[in-house]
C-alpha cells in the first residue's frame, strides 16, 4: 500500500498489482534492475570510491524521502538495496515499514 504512492527515482516503483485466480494472493510486479548490492560488493573491483559514495548519496536521498513521508524502512541492509548498470540504487523490500 505504502509503495503505491511512494515516487520517488530511488525507491523502486511498483508497476502493477495482479490478483491470482485462487482470490487469496496477489502478486507484486516491480520494474526491473540487474543485482543488489550485497552480491555486487562480495564481487572483487567492480565498485571504484566515486561509485561508492554515488551509491551512499542516493540511498541516504531515497532514506531522507521515505523519512520525510513518515515512515520508517527497518530494513536497511545490503540486499535490499538494488542496483543496475548506470550504477543507479533503489531501496526495495518495505514489508516491513511502519508509519510514524
């Protein structure tokens, strides 16, 4: 419900919501982007200090808009931070997430 109307370029955009045959689940339809950056950091290399700190300034952008919508991630962590190959990150997973 909270991704619904969460817009922002480092928040990973819900694009559709489909409702299964059985009427009990429902499945959750994301845009699409390449690893995380828990298996991008155990890879040796790839990040170089420019890309790191790009990677930490678009979090903390994405972590200040969430704030800033009253609400909290409490799970911030390495997989659930998704990243493609223009190096853009976008922080995914919010069944956690409470409003304050």
């Amino acid at each position: 419900m909270f991704l619904l109307q969460l817009k922002h370029p480092n928040v990973i955009g819900l694009e559709e919501v489909i409702k299964a045959k059985n009427g009990k689940d429902i499945y959750l339809l994301f845009e699409h982007m390449d690893a995380d950056l828990y298996e991008v950091s155990r890879a040796k290399n790839i990040l170089s200090d420019k890309h790191r700190k790009y990677l930490i300034f678009q979090v903390a952008k994405a972590i200040s808009y969430v704030h800033s919508a009253g609400l909290i991630h409490r799970d911030l962590k390495p997989s659930n931070i998704l990243i493609n190959e223009e190096c853009e990150a976008k922080v995914c997973d919010f069944g956690l997430v409470r409003s304050i």
